[in-house]
C-alpha cells in the first residue's frame, strides 16, 4: 500500500445523496466492482430486517414517567449515514445490513380482549429491544493476503441498557469503524475506531460524537496492524497450547487472572475455533499444521458471530488486541500475553 488514507471531515452546506452501493479501493478508484455478501456479519439469535421495516412496522419505547420519547433504532441508523455523508461525501455507500433480536411483542387498545391466536395485523404492536447495523463504504477497499476487506461503519443499540421506567435521560449507543473481511463478513474492529458507549440526549448530539469517532480512526494504522499478523505462525503445537490456556483463563483466581490480558471469548467461541482449525475453507491449518495469525485472527471474530448484539462489538475488538497480543509473543516482545504460550 503506497498512500496512506487520511479520514477528515468536510465542509459541506447539504448531505450527499446515499442511496445505492458500489465500491473503491484504498488507493482510490472510481471503477468499482461489486462486493458480494456470502454471509450475515453477526448470526447467534439474530435476524434480517430492513430500514423500511424499523420505520414502517415498529413502535418506538418511550421513556414512561415523561411518556418522551427514545432516539429509535432507525433514527440511528439514518443518523450514521449522514455522519458517513459528510466524512465522505463524494463515496456511495452500501444499504445497511441490520440484525435484531428479542422482540418485544404488544397490542393495540382495542384488542385488549382477544385471544393472541385471533388478532388482526393492525392490532399487534412490536419493536426489537437489540439492534445491530453495518454500512459499507465499498469505495475505499484493501487486500491482505487475498482477502478483500472493504470499509465498513456501524453500531449497536440495546434498550436493555436503558431505564425506560424512568424520565428521558441520556441513552446509549455502540459506534465503530473498520473494516469487513469480505472473505468470510467477518468484522475487524480496532480499539480506536470503537466506542464502547456513546451518550446522547438528541440525535445531533448523536451525529457530532459520531463525526468524532469517525474523523480519529487511523485506518492505515489499522490495516498495517493486521498485516503484521501475517510475520508470525502458529505451529499445531502453540494452537493447542492456546486453546487449552484460553479453556483455563477463565477459571483463573482472580488474583493471577488480573495479571493476564483479558480474554472475553467464551469457551464456546474457543470450540468453534478449535473446530474451524482443521474445517475452515479459508483460514484453517496448511498442510504442516501451522496457522498464520492472520489466520488465527479471522478465526477468532468468526467464532463472534455467534456472539449476542450487546456483547458483539467489544469482543470483536478484543480478537484483535488478543491476536496482535500472540503475535508480539511469538517475536520474542516482553508480554503477559506469553501466559497462553506457556
């Protein structure tokens, strides 16, 4: 990579029209092939809802002792296209893939008396108390041995984390920028490009902290991190030492635990990546059992998957602080990360 990406806000008087995808690369390019989505970015108890769903289908909580109401998933979604709209206003950008959960089912006053089973469809309310968003920008792309990663913002909005019995306060939101594995759709996210918690009392508090966020990330930081990755392997033996430490760490005492660098995979996450080892089509073993971290590293966020929205972002990040954590011990640099090698 020669020309280093730079994110600056511009000074524009309106929002850039966005409303169609197409794609680019670092090295910007204005013929854009088409980026093909092979996978859903988060699965677990998740499903597929569009824009016009959120807008058109749900009610939105209000705050119950003021009856205010709360800044809704949509409105957080459109809030972030137009903070990407004016970071960079002359990049189309991608429809946003949205995954909710836990639906909160209700009904209208007038069906207060009927069985579930006869109500009509005007009569039932819902709206998705987690919600999780990706928008690509196709336009600014980069490669890492063979994987087409392409820009990619989002964010993740709980009401579970929110007191609705009470009056409007600020509310609280997850915002990031990386980048999509395009490979396998799995996210990389670095700890500069996350928020773990936004608070916001109106959505132009929103869109101005979101602007913040976006206008800091160090992109081409970021992208070199993941390629250093790929100076370091893991032989059949250090992944087995890895799985078992990481199956151990949680049942550390707490003492000694606080000594080691934070591990928030679950042992489940660590099944799915001792499974995926020798079963993955793209990031498994070669033929001498050894793993690139590259390797590691996407075998991790692809175990996130089946992570809950609420807890989604903050592991992906974590899979990365771990892997480049690994990476430094392999070469030899002073780290506690040693411990899951030992």
């Amino acid at each position: 990579m020669e020309m280093e990406l730079t994110l600056k806000p511009v000074n524009i008087t309106h929002n850039a029209e966005i409303l169609l995808p197409q794609e680019n690369t670092i090295i910007t390019s204005r013929s854009l092939p088409e980026i093909i989505v092979k996978s859903p970015f988060i699965e677990a108890n998740t499903e597929s809802v569009s824009l016009f769903h959120l807008k058109s289908k749900n009610v939105i909580p209000v705050f119950t002792k003021d009856n205010e109401i709360t800044l809704s998933h949509q409105e957080f979604i459109e809030t972030a296209i137009s903070a990407i709209a004016t970071i960079f206003p002359n990049e189309p950008i991608d429809t946003p893939e949205i995954r909710v959960s836990h639906q909160i089912k209700g009904r209208t006053p007038d069906a207060l008396h009927i069985a579930a089973k006869d109500l009509e469809e005007h009569q039932r309310t819902s709206y998705f108390e987690r919600m999780a968003f990706i928008i690509r920008v196709p336009g600014i792309t980069d490669t890492i041995n063979g994987n087409k990663l392409a820009l990619t913002i989002g964010g993740v909005r709980a009401y579970n984390t929110e007191n609705l019995y009470n009056k409007k306060n600020y509310e609280k939101f997850k915002f990031f920028i990386g980048f999509q594995n395009m490979v396998c759709c799995n996210l990389c996210i670095s700890t500069d490009g996350y928020q773990n918690e936004i608070r916001a009392m109106s959505h132009l508090d929103l869109e101005a902290k979101m602007l913040q966020t976006l206008a800091e990330y160090k992109a081409q930081e970021h992208l070199n991190s993941m390629k250093n990755l790929l100076n370091n392997s893991l032989s059949e033996r250090d992944f087995a030492q890895i799985i078992g430490k990481s199956r151990l760490y949680n049942y550390l005492p707490k003492k000694e635990k606080s000594s080691i660098p934070e591990l928030l995979l679950n042992d489940g996450h660590i099944n799915t990546v001792a499974k995926d080892y020798y079963q993955d089509e793209s990031f498994c073993r070669n033929a001498n059992g050894d793993i690139s971290m590259w390797e590691f590293y996407n075998l991790l966020t692809g175990s996130n998957k089946t992570s809950y929205i609420d807890t989604f972002l903050e592991r992906g990040v974590n899979a990365f602080d771990f892997s480049k954590g690994i990476s430094n011990a392999l070469s030899g640099s002073s780290t506690n990360y040693a411990w899951f090698l030992s």
